[in-house]
C-alpha cells in the first residue's frame, strides 16, 4: 500500500508534482540525469500502447565477450572536417614535380564551383622516422617520435563526397542519420567497467560541436542508457556537481532514498519501458558521479611534465591537451568509449590550406603524440586503442586557384589516412596504398565497414552477433555489409 505521503505525489497530477519535485529539489546533480528525468511525458508515464517484445533488461553492468579481447577501452580522436593526406602520412612526390600542372587524369570534385586541374604539389617536407622509417610530415614532430607504436592506413575508403554522409559512415556504420554510434554499440555489447562515471563520454571543442552535431554520439535507436555522456569543453567541465550547503550529507542522502521509491514504484508500474530505466540509472550515476567525476576531471592531480607533454603549457595546444589527457584520466578510471572532436569542419581546407592545416596541427599533434606515449608508459596501451582521423582527406589538385596564399584542397573520400594504435594494432609502418596521385586507395582497401568489423574484433565481438531487433528484424553495426577483418593491421597472436 502507498501512504499518505506518496499517494499525494503520485496523484492525477502525478508527472506534473513529480517534475516540480525534482526541479525544486535542486538535488545538484549532473545534467546528464537531469535532461532524461525532466524529459516530456513520452515515457514518464505513458500508458502501455502495446506488448514490447524486446529485451527489458538494459544496464551498463559488464557483459561477457564473444571471445577473448585484446582491446577494453578506446579513444577516438576526431579530426572532423578531413585532413590532407598528401601533406601528412601519405608522400607523393609526383605532385611536386608536376606542381601548377594540369591533372593528367580524371578527378572527382565535390565543388565543381571551386575546381581546378591544376595539380598542388605539398609545401611540406617528409621524413622517415623510427626503426619502421614511416614517412612523416614536418607538421607532424610530435607523431614523428611514436611512429613505432602506430600504423598508419593509408587505404581508407568511404565514397561519399560529403562530410555528413562520411561521418555517419565511420561514426555508427551507414551513411544514413540516425543509427546508434560506434561508442554506443562498444557500451551495448560490453557495458561498463565503472559505475562511478560515464561508459561512454563525447569531449567537444569550445569553438563548437562537429558537423551533425549530437548524432555524432547518438544511441540512436539502441536505448537511450547508451548514449555518449558530454563533458563541457570549458570548465566545469559537469555543471552542478557540487551540492548547495543546505543540501549535503544527509540531508541529500534522504532525498535520493525517498526519490528511488517513487521510481522502483513508477517503474513497477510500467514495465517494458526500457527509456524510464535508462533515466533512472542515469540519475542514480549522476549521484554517484558528484565524488568519482570531480576527482577524474581534476587534472591538476597530475605532474608538471605530464602536463607539458601533452602541450598545456603551450597556447596553440593547451586546450586540446587539456581535454586528451582528461581522456586518459576516463580511461584510467574505467570509462569504455572516449571521443574527442574538433570544431565544425576544423580541417576542411578548401582555401588558405599553407596557413590553416599548420594552425590544426600546432594544436592536436603533440597532445595526440603524449597520449600514445601516456598510456603506453602507464601500461594502458596494450588495452587501449588510440584512433586518430577524420572522416574524408583532400584532392591532389588545388581548389580555389586564386593565388599562393589562397589555394585549399577539394573533399576526398576515395582514399585518404588515418592512424590507430594500441590494442591489439600493428605496432609501426603503413598499410594499403592509394594511386601515385594519392587520390584513390588502389591497394589492401580498408572501407569503413572493414574498420568497424576489426575494431569489434579486437573487443572480442562479433558484429553479425552484436544485434538489436528493431522494426522486425535484427538489427547490427555492419547491417550486412561485408565487413572483413583487417589481420595485416593486427598483431601478430
């Protein structure tokens, strides 16, 4: 039976007193909680419309892989927009030769507007470095002293010309909107490894979020419990963390107690409702997060030459630093998925690309180098992989021909690089080849489904085995497209 006391909050104005008491409460708590609980009746109190045969039991808590893992834990470091492979990892010294040039081929644009045939020779030198003698541009000097512990693809392949459609093709597998992402599916198949803080956390720069927005870290239509978690990209980095005086200790404690009744009530009284779970168990991490999140941003905890490899005593890098080595602590501490972008289209250089792709690599190079290193000297980087690119790269031929300083590079989504290290990648040296030209991959080509299908191998998942039934049928990241395993990007055992 309820008493007196629930009965009046939970009355034919039940959703509404019930709102009121959360807001009023001022529990200070994260907003990540607060924006699923406040959320509109949809699922607060909707009456069953029809049986839901899907499974009802969500959680975060660890689930067991299909097989043995080499891999716990991933960051992604996001470089939205498209870096120019021919000016980083990937040297072709014909576009030197035949600089100012006509194109002697054929080139797929995206801005016809823009277009030239004239090809653009690199305005920057490569040297090879380590013991695998990479071949590394001179933008790249903090990349160049870990070049033994990262392979670098250079066959990377989507197809489709555009930024939104690219980031959907390698962020959650289709270049449609709307499906789960990548870090969603990780924390779907394989839960947390901490109940302290976020399985899944999406770290956006403080000049604004990515090209799509929050579908970059969507569950799309995986429960909301997986979605990614955003940490603010200035400080607070969680607002409301700390609790008003008049709320702490017990007084708090009192409250969370009384409101974890009425939700074991209003759960009980719906069931199969998986999106009023999630909130719950949001909320409920959002209580426990007021101690484990404000100990795991504080990055003062670490040493001052920690804080100089990552770059945070240099200007152009301190920010990025900041929020890499904050992926670290996460990692560190048992969060699953860790994404960190940069601003709407940071790397696409239609025009001005001998100042612009500089000023990109001045910020992200040394802290994306100090990360490989970190977790490797901490032993993490055996579990950990390290992701580093974006969703296209750029065209041999200059777009925007109005001069030396102006010149860019058109979109290029047949061939293009990026680089992966730590859990269970191949430890140094490159894979796949484009043309001579580098404009499309011609060599071991990696789609993005073959990407996604090696990732969850190396988490002990099998991606045809990972579903969720929706509109009647199962439901996975690949979705059958035939993604293969990369084993020559794989350790050897």
């Amino acid at each position: 039976m309820m008493s007196s006391e629930d009965k009046s909050i939970a009355n034919a104005d039940g959703n509404s007193s019930r709102r009121r008491f959360l807001s009023s409460s001022a529990f200070a708590l994260a907003p990540l909680a607060l924006q699923w609980l406040l959320k509109q009746d949809e699922a607060v109190a909707a009456p069953a419309k029809a049986p839901n045969l899907l499974p009802q039991d969500f959680s975060l808590d660890p689930q067991p892989a299909h097989f043995e893992p080499r891999a716990t834990a991933m960051i992604s470091l996001f470089m939205q927009g498209g870096p120019s492979q021919v000016d980083l990892l990937d040297p072709k010294p014909i576009l030197n030769k035949l600089d100012g040039k006509k194109f002697p081929g054929s080139i797929k644009y995206d801005n016809a507007a823009q277009a030239s045939t004239r090809v653009l020779g690199s305005p920057w030198k490569f040297t090879q470095h380590g013991e695998c003698g990479t071949p590394v541009s001179e933008l790249l000097p903090g990349l160049a002293e870990v070049v033994d512990d990262i392979c670098v693809i250079r066959s990377m392949h989507t197809g489709v010309n555009n930024h939104g459609q690219s980031i959907h093709a390698l962020n959650s597998g289709r270049i449609q909107r709307g499906r789960p992402s990548l870090g969603a599916w990780l924390t779907y198949g394989l839960g947390a490894e901490t109940q302290n803080l976020p399985a899944y956390v999406a770290m956006s720069d403080p000049r604004g979020i990515p090209v799509e927005g929050v579908l970059n870290w969507s569950n799309g239509w995986l429960p909301s419990l997986y979605q990614g978690t955003v940490i603010r990209p200035r400080e607070p980095r969680i607002l409301n963390l700390e609790p008003p005086p008049e709320l702490r200790g017990k007084v708090q404690q009192q409250y969370l107690a009384y409101l974890r009744r009425l939700n074991e009530k209003h759960q009980d009284e719906h069931p199969g409702v998986s999106d009023l779970a999630a909130r719950i168990s949001n909320y409920e991490l959002a209580a426990r997060m007021q101690v484990a999140a404000r100990e795991a941003l504080d990055i003062s905890q670490e040493t001052n030459a920690t804080q100089q490899m990552y770059g945070i005593d240099q200007p152009d890098s301190e920010e990025y630093g900041k929020r890499c080595l904050i992926a670290r602590r996460l990692v560190e501490r048992g969060v699953r998925f860790v994404q960190v972008f940069t601003k709407n289209q940071y790397w696409d250089h239609h025009g001005t690309i001998r100042t612009r792709l500089p000023e990109a690599c001045r910020k992200t190079d040394k802290p994306a180098a100090a990360l490989v290193k970190d977790l490797k000297q901490r032993g993490l980087l055996d579990s950990t992989v390290v992701h580093w690119g974006g969703e296209m790269g750029r065209l041999p031929v200059i777009q925007n021909d109005a001069g030396p300083k102006s010149v860019g590079r058109d979109h290029n989504t047949y061939g293009f690089s990026m680089w992966v290290a730590g859990g269970g990648f191949r430890r140094g040296g490159t894979y796949g080849a484009t043309d001579e030209f580098g404009h499309h991959a011609v060599e071991n080509v990696v789609n993005h489904y073959d990407y996604h299908a090696t990732l969850m191998n190396l988490f002990g998942l099998d991606p045809e085995r990972l579903t969720f039934k929706r509109t009647g049928r199962e439901q996975s990241l690949l979705d059958g497209q035939p993604g293969k395993v990369v084993s020559g990007i794989l350790q050897d055992g």
